[in-house]
C-alpha cells in the first residue's frame, strides 16, 4: 500500500474524475485538495510539470501528475487489478484511455468553438469518436464483465454529454445502441456518480456560460425556451 494519499483536484477537472472513481473502486483512503487554476499554487506549480490537475501526492517524498500514470500506479499497488492480466488486452486497454483523453479534448474544442462552423466540426468529430466506440464495445462494461480502467477514463466523457442534455438540448450519441446502455451503466455506478461534489451542475452552467462561446449561445436560448415554456 502507498503512503497518506493527497489528491490534489479541481471541482471541474475531468482527468480527476479517473483518479477519483479508480481510488472510490479500490476503496483506497486519500484526501482530496481544491486549486484554483487560475491562480495556481506556488508549491503545486514546484510538483507539477504540467501545471494541470490532477497531481498525487505520495507520502511526503513523492507527486505523481497525468492521470494516466495515476490511476495505472494506484491499480498496481492496491487491491485486485482493474486493468487486463493479458499484455494485448493491457495493451488495448491503455489505447482506448489514450482514446478517451483524446475524446476529451474534442469536447473542450466543442465547448470553445467560437462560432457554428467550427462548433459543427467539433460535433461531427465527435460523433465519429462515438461510433467507433459503439463498435468496440463489449457489455455491461467497455471489456465485458469487468469495471476497468477504460470505463474509469470515459465516465467523465459522458458526465458531459449529459450535462450538454440537460443545460443545451444538444444530443452528441444518438443511435448508438450498446454505447447508450454503457453509458447508463456508467451513470448509476457509485463510484461515478461521487466522483463530482454536489455542485457540479451548478458550477459547469457557469464555466460555460462565461466562456463566450457557440455553445452558450445554445445554453442561453435553451435557458430561456425553457423559461417561456
């Protein structure tokens, strides 16, 4: 077992979420430290690289930062592996993370698309990530029968989609049957839906809305449908 675990996090980060959900499966102890990446930390800036969260502080020796590395360290030095004992599969699996960061990074190019044409790009190269995951998934969870890291890393890829539901009107993964059934699995998980403090919803209405972006055009006149109905 690791040393006194300090997750150091913010509230919106999606890449905390992996962190949160793997430590919430493996029912691993930790402390959890909110920043403010607007005004980061000195001390968190000096153990960070990256200037991003998350960043895992290990005991008083070490901090371990990008999320990927996080969780594979946790899955390997406490309780039952949540990652493939098969080389291909572990293989495999790592790709589909990689995959799922990269959906990720899609999303926030939704989010920030400064106009339609460049928020309709962002929304067709999302829905081609979505049938390709559609087409690779097995069931109930991404590998079979098995929770593992790869739904680990796309649960706050859907934490979005329900999210841009709810605040927009905007459906990104219609007609995609076994990714619709995952999602839902993923959505009543414990470790998920604790994965985010209660405000979540509440503080995502306003990072959108203060992003002057196409999509809060959309949260806005959706607001507002919603208010005349």
């Amino acid at each position: 077992m690791p040393g006194r675990l300090m997750l150091v996090s913010h509230p919106l980060c999606p890449y905390v979420q992996r962190a949160v959900i793997v430590m919430t499966e493996k029912q691993i102890a930790f402390e959890r430290l909110d920043i403010d990446l607007a005004d980061k930390p000195a001390w968190f800036l000096a153990l960070s690289p990256t200037g991003k969260t998350p960043l895992l502080k290990v005991g008083t020796e070490h901090a371990l930062f990008e999320s990927a590395a996080i969780v594979e360290y946790l899955d390997e030095t406490c309780g039952t592996p949540l990652m493939p004992a098969n080389p291909v599969e572990r293989a495999r699996a790592r790709a589909w993370i990689e995959f799922a960061s990269g959906t990720l990074a899609d999303i926030a190019g939704l989010y920030a698309a400064p106009d339609e044409p460049a928020f309709a790009n962002k929304r067709a190269a999302l829905g081609r990530r979505f049938g390709q995951i559609d087409a690779a998934l097995s069931a109930p969870w991404f590998a079979g029968e098995r929770f593992g890291l790869v739904d680990a890393a796309f649960a706050p890829v859907f934490r979005y989609l329900d999210a841009f539901e709810h605040l927009a009107g905007l459906s990104l993964a219609d007609g995609l049957a076994r990714l619709e059934a995952w999602r839902l699995a993923l959505a009543g998980r414990p470790s998920v839906r604790i994965a985010v403090a209660p405000d979540y919803p509440a503080r995502l209405k306003h990072f959108l809305l203060a992003r002057g972006s196409f999509l809060t055009r959309i949260v806005l006149e959706h607001s507002q449908a919603i208010a005349d109905a």
